[in-house]
C-alpha cells in the first residue's frame, strides 16, 4: 500500500514539475510564433473572455513587469513601451496615452491576469483566437508578404472581420471601422463576382512600413489590394480598387493621343492624355476632366464603364482637344502615411491638380488659352466652382451629375435607399439605420468640432477633417458671382446624385442667369449610360460595359463650340 502512494505521489510530482505549453482545457498559446510555457498559472475563461498570466505571456515580447503591492499598480517597460495600469481596472496608460482593453485585470492564485484584448488594444499586438483549434496568437511571427496578403484574403472571404480588426492599428481602426469591412467586402463580391485566387504580390519599404501590394482574381474582374504594414505586423492601411483592364478598342483615326504629365518636377506627378483633333487649323478649344469621388485612373474607369475616354474621344472627333489624367489618390496611394492621409482635403486630391491641368493646357500653343473649359463628373461638379475661383480661371464650367449640396448629405440620402432596399426581415436592417442616423447627427455639428476632433473622427466612413474642409467653400457660396458660361447636366436614372434634389437645387441657385443652360436626360444614369434590365437602378447595372450617350457629348461639344 505504501508503494502505491509512493508512486502516485512521484507521478504526480512528476507531472506538476513538467512545463505546460497549453492549460487543463487544452488552449494553445503562441506569441511571436513560439509557444509559451506556463509554469505554473494557466490561460482560463471568465464569463467567456480568455485571461492570460501576465508574466508568461508579455515576456517573449521583452517587457519586463514590476508589481507594486501597496498601491496594486502594474508597470510593463521595454525598450520603447511604458504600461501602467492597476490591479481591478480595464484601462492602462501607455506612454502617458490611456486606453482601455474591455475585461477587468485581476488576481488569482497569486498571478496576476489580464484578457487577451489587453495585448491588442494597450500592448498593440496583433491577436487571434481560433475557438476551433483552441489556439491564440499573440504578436504573429513576421509573416512573409505573400503569406500575410493571404491571411488577410482569407479572413475577408471567411467573414472573420473581428480578427482582421485585430491586425489595424490605433489610426486604421479610427479611419475603418470593422462595421464596414463586411458591407465593402461584400459590394467587391457583387461587382467581381466570386474570388478564385491571388495571382501575384509584391512589397517595397515606404517612410517605415511595408507595402504590400497582391493582385486578386474574381471571376468577372481583378482587385488590387494594397496593404501597409508596419514593424509590428499591423495594418496601417487598408485599401482595395478594381484593377483596369485593357480593352480592344482604339481612339477613332480622327484624333490623335499625346502622353504627358500634369505636375511634372513635384512630388506628385501624374500620368495623362492629351486627345487633340487630327487635322485641326489653328488653335483649338480644350477641356479638363475632372473626375468623382475616390481613386480613379484618367479614364475614370468603374465597372463596365470607362466614362473620360469616351467624352474624351467623343470630343475630339467634333473639334475639342481634351486632357484626363490619373487622380493623385489613384496614382499615388502608396505615398502616405496614415497621419498624413487623415489630413488630405479635396484640395489636395482635386483642386490643385485640376488647376495644374489647366495651365498645362494653356501653354499648349495648339490649344487656344481662351476657350479652356472644365468638365467636372460628380464629385468634380460639386468642386468645379471652387476650382475655377481658386486659380482654374476656365472659359465656363459643364457640371455633370454635380450637386450644390454637402456630400455629407449626399451620403445620407445614398445610405438611406440603400437601407431601404433591404428586406424588412433582415436583422441588420434596423441596426443600419441606426448607424445612418448616428453618423448624420455627426456630419451636422462638422462645423463645430475641433481640428483634433476632425483628424479622429470618420462621418459615414471618410475623414471628418475632408468633409468639413470640403463644407466650407460649397459651391452655394460661389453661385452669385458665377457669370461666366455654365452648362449643367444630369441623368434622370441617376440613383447617386438625385434629379430631384440636387439637379433642382442647381436650377434654384443658376436659373435665373443668362449664362448658365440645363438639361436632364430621359433613361441616362450617373454615368450618362442608358441602360435596362437586371440590376437596373442598383451598382450592378454599372457591370454591364456601356457608353456615354452621343446626344450628351454632342451637347457638349455644340455647347463649348459655340462659346
């Protein structure tokens, strides 16, 4: 008998003496890709979150802990990181800066414990938790940029947002939040159709992070998604585009096609065509596209539709020299951190390359410097008035699909029908709307927040800083000393800019001028395409190839003409 306690006593001294790489439930844990050893305090579930021994966990990080009894305060130092927090509370100051990271720390059996969030949102590591496999990650070992281009994929295709969310750092997640990555995700699926692969990746080291940049294959068109990393592992910045394709068709034998570049010597260069009229006699009269919202090459490509080259071509077969150019947030995407981005204006994104654009023309001895015109297409509507006040100095304006108004309240109208869209049964319905009603209530006091607030805070998902720099000149305030020739346009389709409203409020503000000329078109959409059948009035009718109607580039071309 004494032999058996014996033996069950060494067995079990045996065993308490043997290192655990996972708890009594079997969780694994692994920071910086090594499994960690816990001697003698285990990982454990309280009211469902994962706490972690401290020590053990922070260690492989090279932070070392101290422990003030008395006070129950918790000191974590390493070479460029102060933690403090204390014992009991879910905030922590890291380097003078407080955050919080949700589950309460605590003490148990003489360890003291804190969630797994505390290594993401105070430490800043990225962490993973696969419920399947009972494994955590905390810190991922350096991934290769082919490897983590592919697990940021298959995250995105499996719907698991919350651990992508765990990769962003502190300004992506202000910037994107995870609310919005299924919704964007999901609006590329419905566009490219179903993902099949990457087909290649690349990176190159940019003002310290890594950008990574892998061309994704759908079925029915590529995605570039460009990703910035930094030494940590995490995304600073996130961000996806169709990639242009070639297509088979060729400029007509009437023009002819020049490249060159708008703001050649600076630090944003861009790419451009210039269409000129193949046997034209003297000086000719010219435009300047100016293009919508966000990154668009010179073509304005989206979807099926590649809507400059066809007023470009269109133009220039009638007389008209046109110039396009790649939008500096197409062409230069990469350039910014993510400090810097958070303060780009549509001054920077539009405005000074529009004007740029303008002056190049100008000094084309074929072009008459007289007869330059601007064509603004949505976003580039909205901002033609201010373009030509702020140094444009074109000969008149053609707004297309323009609106008068905020594009905060633009975004509300949009978000609306697209909720209203939904089934009525759909649980994210009511949630959605919420959503809405709360950013709205934030575009309305824009003017009233700080600068500081503005650079961390997002309206409808852009910057609050762009939206409310881009409020304080809104083209109502240059509508009284508009006197020079104007043409406004507009789809009655157009389901993005409203017919109803922002084409009536254009006729409020410029209809008792002289100078300016109005037109709705019957069956044209925001691109100026007629189109009919599935998906019409929805994004997915812009999938279907189509072109701008002749009768609207006529228009156009009999308009500036005759100036």
């Amino acid at each position: 008998m004494k032999k058996q306690i014996a033996s069950a006593l060494a067995a079990t001294m045996l065993l308490a003496a043997l290192p655990f790489t996972a708890s009594a439930n079997g969780v694994k844990v692994s920071v910086k890709g090594k499994d960690v050893v816990f001697p003698d305090a285990q990982p454990y579930k309280n009211g469902g979150v994962l706490m972690l021994p401290l020590r053990p966990a922070s260690g492989p990080l090279g932070l070392k802990i101290a422990f003030d009894k008395a006070s129950g305060t918790v000191r974590l130092s390493g070479d460029d990181t102060s933690v403090v927090f204390r014992l009991g509370s879910s905030t922590a100051t890291v380097n003078g800066k407080q955050r919080s990271f949700g589950q309460s720390s605590l003490a148990k059996h003489n360890r003291i414990y804190v969630p797994l969030s505390f290594f993401r949102d105070v430490l800043g590591y990225p962490t993973s938790l696969d419920a399947n496999k009972l494994e955590v990650s905390i810190g991922n070992a350096a991934l290769t940029p082919e490897e983590l281009a592919e697990r940021v994929v298959d995250l995105l295709e499996s719907g698991r947002y919350q651990e992508l969310y765990g990769y962003f750092d502190d300004e992506l997640k202000k910037a994107v939040p995870e609310s919005e990555l299924g919704p964007v995700w999901e609006q590329i699926h419905k566009q490219a159709g179903d993902y099949t692969g990457i087909e290649s990746v690349s990176a190159e080291q940019s003002q310290g992070n890594t950008l990574i940049t892998a061309i994704l294959n759908f079925e029915l068109k590529n995605v570039q998604l460009t990703l910035a990393v930094n030494d940590r592992q995490q995304l600073t910045g996130l961000y996806a585009q169709f990639v242009t394709t070639g297509d088979d068709a060729k400029a007509p034998a009437s023009v002819i096609e020049e490249e060159t570049v708008i703001g050649e010597g600076t630090d944003y260069p861009l790419g451009a065509t210039l269409t000129l009229p193949k046997n034209a006699k003297g000086p000719v009269p010219a435009v300047v596209l100016v293009h919508g919202s966000g990154p668009h090459d010179r073509d304005e490509t989206v979807a099926g539709y590649k809507t400059f080259r066809d007023i470009a071509w269109g133009l220039g077969e009638q007389g008209v020299a046109v110039l396009r150019y790649d939008k500096r947030t197409y062409a230069h995407a990469n350039k910014w951190t993510p400090e810097q981005a958070a303060k780009i204006t549509v001054k920077e994104e539009t405005v000074d390359d529009a004007i740029a654009a303008a002056k190049l023309l100008k000094e084309d001895p074929r072009i008459d410097p007289t007869r330059v015109y601007l064509i603004g297409h949505s976003l580039g509507g909205i901002l033609a008035p201010r373009i030509d006040a702020e140094g444009g100095d074109f000969a008149g304006l053609i707004l297309l699909a323009g609106s008068p108004r905020s594009l905060a309240d633009i975004l509300y109208d949009q978000n609306n029908a697209f909720v209203a869209a939904m089934d009525d049964k759909d649980p994210k319905k009511e949630q959605t709307k919420q959503w809405i009603e709360s950013e709205y209530a934030k575009a309305k006091r824009l003017q009233d927040m700080s600068k500081q607030e503005a650079l961390t805070t997002t309206v409808f998902g852009l910057p609050a800083y762009y939206l409310k720099e881009m409020d304080s000149k809104l083209p109502a305030s240059y509508a009284d000393r508009l006197s020079k020739p104007v043409l406004v346009l507009q789809g009655e389709d157009d389901f993005q800019v409203y017919p109803d409203k922002d084409y009536v409020l254009w006729r409020e503000l410029l209809g008792g001028k002289p100078n300016v000329t109005f037109k709705l078109y019957p069956g044209l959409n925001h691109f100026f395409v007629d189109y009919e059948g599935e998906g019409e009035n929805t994004p997915d009718e812009y999938n279907v190839p189509g072109n701008v109607s002749q009768e609207v580039i006529n228009d156009i071309a009999g308009w500036v003409l005759k100036q």
